[in-house]
C-alpha cells in the first residue's frame, strides 16, 4: 500500500460537499455541510462508503497518484469512465478531493469534498 493509500484509508468526517446540480439556467452550486455521524469511508479494497445525512452510498475508487484518485460518479463521467480527480490536501488531519471543472452547455460540472479526521 502506497503512502497516499495509507493516509487516505479509512473513515473521514465530513466537512463539506459541494457539487453543481441542475440543467441550464436551473445549474447551481449546492453546499453539504457535514453533520455528526456523515462520513467518506475508503477501503483497501477500493471500495468507498458515504454517508450524508439520511442518505447512503457505494461507490468505488482506484488511486491514480499521490495527488490523482478516480471515483465513480464523481465529476464528469464520458464514455463510461471515471474521471480522474485531484487530491489538494492529504494529511493525518484534512483531505480535499476536486473533480475538474467542466462547463457544458447543460452548466457546469464540478465536486469538491472535504473531509477531517
């Protein structure tokens, strides 16, 4: 296991999720604020555990880089494939995850998730 999957496995806390949602003029930026219990949970095995409130989520993942990680789902998914996101922070204490921006004609495409230990 590589130092950037050391750090990053396991369970984060949830400080924020922020994503674009809607189509067009209705395309928006909305802000998740973690609340207690919410959480990111990275497995060895490339599996990726969320929960946000009430709501629950498996996704997988696989580490490009220390500072490159593709999630499914997260960001702008063309022709099948997960895109690669970029790992801005890493450390025993913080993680930031963000999705290139992607202006489509439909809005913006974006994700950055920020999680604490």
């Amino acid at each position: 296991m590589t130092t950037s999957a050391a750090r990053l496995t396991g369970k984060w806390g949830i400080i924020s999720d922020s994503s674009y949602k809607g189509v067009g003029i209705n395309n928006h930026l909305v802000v998740y604020n973690g609340q207690a219990g919410d959480y990111f949970d990275f497995r060895a095995d490339g599996t990726l555990y969320i929960k946000e409130g009430s709501l629950l989520d498996t996704l997988s993942y696989q580490l490009i880089s220390a500072k490159e990680i593709a999630i499914t789902i997260f960001g702008a998914t063309i022709n099948s494939s997960s895109p690669v996101s970029h790992i801005t922070t890493l450390n025993a204490h913080f993680a930031t995850i963000a999705s290139d921006k992607l202006v489509t004609p439909g809005g913006i495409i974006e994700n950055t998730i920020k999680l604490k230990r």
